[in-house]
C-alpha cells in the first residue's frame, strides 16, 4: 500500500474526517464522544497531523454554528 507522501492529500482528509464522523456518533457500543474529546484522540492517532492540527482550529466555529442551528449531538453529520 501506499505510505506518507505516498498518500493523496485528498485521501488524507478524507481519513481524517472519516475518523472524526466515526467518533462523533452514536454508536451501538457506545455514545459519541464530543468534538474536543475526538480531536484529542486524534492527535494521537496515525493520522495527517497537519490536517487534524486545521480541524482543530475549525472546531469552535463548526461548534458554534451547529449550536446557532440548534443541532446537537449525532444529528450533526446530517446537517452538514
């Protein structure tokens, strides 16, 4: 497979948000966690940390955007 520069930076952002979507939902096993909390585990995962060091930067805006909607929770994803 192919590996760090390698990778289309397309492809990185799309793992990156893929990640984040699956750690911020609902799941069977478990609730979601919130946006701060995924981005923490982020950086510690094998991920461009470029690309999650801007989506942290984004978050409080995202956050407050989604609030302003009044969107909370899993229903994110839906709306944006």
């Amino acid at each position: 497979g192919l590996k760090g520069e390698e990778i289309p930076f397309e492809v990185k952002i799309l793992a990156v948000a893929d990640v984040f979507e699956a750690l911020t939902a609902n799941r069977p096993y478990r609730e979601a966690y919130s946006f701060p909390q995924a981005a923490e585990m982020m950086t510690e995962m094998p991920l461009d940390q470029k690309i999650v060091s801007e989506l942290c930067k984004a978050l409080p805006e995202l956050e407050k955007e989604l609030s302003d909607r009044g969107v909370s929770g899993d229903t994110w994803v839906k709306v944006v």
